[in-house]
C-alpha cells in the first residue's frame, strides 16, 4: 500500500510517529512523509523519505505574537479541550465559542501552510491510507480530496476525540459549530461533503496505555505501545552508576517555546544536594553553582538514562512520560503546559507517581516528593504494573500488521 503520514511542523509530535512509520516500510509499505519545507530535514534524519508541501509557518512563531494565546497554552487545557477535566459541568455557550476560538487562531494557522499543496500531492500519489495526529487537520481533508482511508496517530490524551463527542452531546442539534464549517469548507473546494470523520479519523491509533489513557466512547480506537525515539543520539561513557540516581528533564518543546523552565531549576538542584543521590539534570547552558551530587548536561537520550535512574523528575510532557514508565521507574511530574495537568493527575491516581503543579513546585516541595518515592515502595511497584501493561500492548510492528484489514475495512 501507499501511506502518507503528515504533521504540523512539531519535531516532538514527529518523533512520536516514526515507529510506526518504519513498521509500515519494514512490512513492506511505501511510506511518506508530507510537511512544511523547513521541516523537511527533520523526517529524512529519522531515515524517513519526506515530501515537501505548502510554505513555511509555525504554530509557535505565530502565537509568539499573541502573548494571551502563548499564556492560555501553557496553563493547562484551555476551552473548549478543558470540559473533559469535568464533563458533567460542560457548557455549551463556552464550548462553542471555545470552538470558534480554536479554529481561528489555532488550527487555521497551523494547517493552512499545509493543505493546498498537501491536496495535491495526494492527488497525484493516490495513497490508499492518510495517516494524520490530531492538529493536522489537513490530512482528512488531503484524504477526503483523494479518496484515502485515513487515520489518527494519537500522541498523548485523546482530549480532541472526547472534547468533541461532549460538544455534539451538548449542542442539541444547534446549527453553531465552526469546526464543521472550516472542514466543509474545504470540502466544496474539492468536491466533496463534510463528515464527522474528518474531525476524529475513521479509526485512531493510541499510544496511551488505557488504564490512564482518555477515549471517546464512540470511535474507534486500536492501541499500541508507545515505542521511544527522539532523534539521532549517542549514550555517555558515564551512564552507568552504582549510586540511586535522580532524573531531571523539563521537556525540549516546553523550554524552547514557553520561555524557560516552569520550576526552577537552581532551586531543586541546591534541595536535592541534601540527599544522598546522583542526580543528572538536562540543563542547557546553566547559570548558577552546581551542587557536587549533580551532573548537568544539555541533553542525554532519556530512554538510556531513564532505566539507570531510581526516580525521574518531569513536566508529564507525554513523550518524556510514556519513555520513562516503559522502564518502571517512578515518577514527580511537575505538569504545566497544555495537556500535562490532566495526564499527570491520571498517571498519580493509578499510583506509580506523585504530581505537584508546576507554578506551585518549589524545590521543597520537589524534594520531599522525591523523598517519598524513595521511602514508599508501593510507587515502584504500582510503576512496575503501568511498564507492565504499556509492554503488554501491540507493538508498531502489530499494528502494522493489523492497517491492511483497517484500511479494507474503512475503504
């Protein structure tokens, strides 16, 4: 079979999509990768063929512009996404204007650099599967143009899929819903008519291990281990250790485009010092003293590092999350941006975590957390269990095995 995968100029959402991608070449599938033409270098790196479409415009350049929006996205889900943290309480005059606000300053920019050429492409490929995550919409409607199944490629909560089966749910049949209407739109460009599936796929690949993970009940969901991969990476000659370590890593997308650190870092590295731990800290450049139990480094692959470690200190950003729970290793995720929050407090309730909001972390604070991680041995073994069932679920490899009858079943 032919499949195009596409993404939004986001190395992070990328990186979640290479196992698959490869399962799919290795099983014997032509594999693309469409995508702005800066973005390019990134897929071919992962020895992926990349297919250049549209122009260049990043989400992050354009809400850069906007400091409200910026702000919005980093104190957890805003409207509409946040109705999922209490369903029952969903309002529809917010999510309909939480929509509207969505569309226009948030997957219009992201997707418009994309869609024409994207359109075309497939057009002349004729891929017989579109694989797309979920805010880059312009692959249904690429799909939609040409006549492909298509799917999504879930990278963490399924916050879109659930916040929408609340909207519809709400909306009573009300006319109002711009998210329908932006698609449509597109649809009579190409000749066809909007359906409930370009807003969630015709089927979803999940990468969220269900007993934390987040669904909605009327889609279909097909699971699938999370499997690292951040990229091109060597391991350090000093990574073996004989001493309890501590990670600290507060997330590559977060730092570059939310400004800094949301914890500081000087602060929890001067409270760790008083353990008697390693720790090893992802820090680029640091401008302060570094205590004598600390090794600072602006980058060490965290799949190595991560199952040397006997806790990792986090921001629940979902990629750094799931590649430390494959180790087992427990976790205080320090959660902020986006949709951190939510996955941090369902990952504590199951019991191989602590969580402590990140404006309201201090190195204190840190420190006894990481204390009790230590001390209470129910978190290692409630973080065994979650490593236990994230291994448990089919691999890349399975699910490539499984896309044939989906695609014959969706055509």
């Amino acid at each position: 079979m032919k499949i195009l995968f596409t993404v939004i100029a986001e190395r992070t959402i990328f990186c979640s999509m290479v196992p698959l991608a490869w399962a799919l070449r290795t099983a014997g599938h032509e594999v693309r990768v469409a995508c702005q033409p800066a973005f390019a270098d990134v897929v071919t790196q992962a020895g992926l063929t990349a297919v250049p479409v549209g122009r260049d415009a990043t989400i992050w350049r354009m809400e850069s512009l906007d400091p409200a929006l910026l702000e919005q996205a980093r104190a957890g889900l805003p409207s509409p996404w946040r109705v999922v943290e209490d369903p029952a309480n969903a309002d529809w005059e917010d999510l309909r204007e939480g929509h509207r606000v969505a569309v226009d300053e948030g997957h219009k920019l992201e997707n418009f650099p994309l869609i024409n050429g994207l359109a075309e492409f497939a057009r002349a490929w004729e891929p017989d599967l579109v694989i797309w995550e979920p805010l880059t919409y312009a692959g249904p409607i690429a799909a939609k143009a040409c006549g492909a199944v298509h799917a999504r490629l879930l990278w963490s909560l399924d916050v879109f899929g659930a916040t929408r089966e609340i909207y519809r749910r709400t909306a009573n049949g009300a006319p109002e819903d711009p998210l329908a209407d932006w698609l449509g739109g597109y649809g009579r460009k190409y000749g066809f008519e909007f359906s409930e599936d370009m807003t969630t796929a015709q089927f979803s690949i999940d990468q969220v291990p269900p007993s934390i993970g987040l669904r909605a009940g009327d889609l279909d969901y097909r699971p699938m281990q999370y499997v690292p991969y951040g990229g091109p990476a060597a391991t350090p000659d000093w990574l073996p250790t004989q001493r309890p370590r501590i990670g600290l890593t507060l997330g590559t997308t977060a730092t570059e485009h939310f400004g800094g650190y949301v914890v500081s870092v000087e602060d929890t590295l001067a409270e760790l010092s008083t353990l008697d731990v390693e720790v090893v800290a992802t820090v680029k450049d640091p401008a302060f003293p570094i205590p004598a139990n600390a090794r600072v480094v602006p980058f060490v692959p965290l799949d190595a590092l991560a199952p040397t470690c006997d806790v990792v200190i986090d921001h629940a950003g979902p990629g750094t999350f799931l590649t430390v729970a494959r180790h087992g290793v427990p976790q205080l995720t320090v959660p902020w941006d986006f949709d951190e929050p939510e996955l941090a407090r369902r990952a504590a309730a199951r019991g191989g975590s602590l969580s402590i909001r990140g404006d309201r972390a201090t190195g204190v604070r840190i420190r006894e957390g990481v204390e009790r991680l230590l001390a209470e041995a129910s978190f290692k073994t409630r973080a065994a269990d979650l490593r236990d069932e994230l291994r448990g679920l089919p691999s890349p490899n399975d699910v490539a095995e499984e896309i044939e009858a989906l695609v014959e079943k969706n055509r």
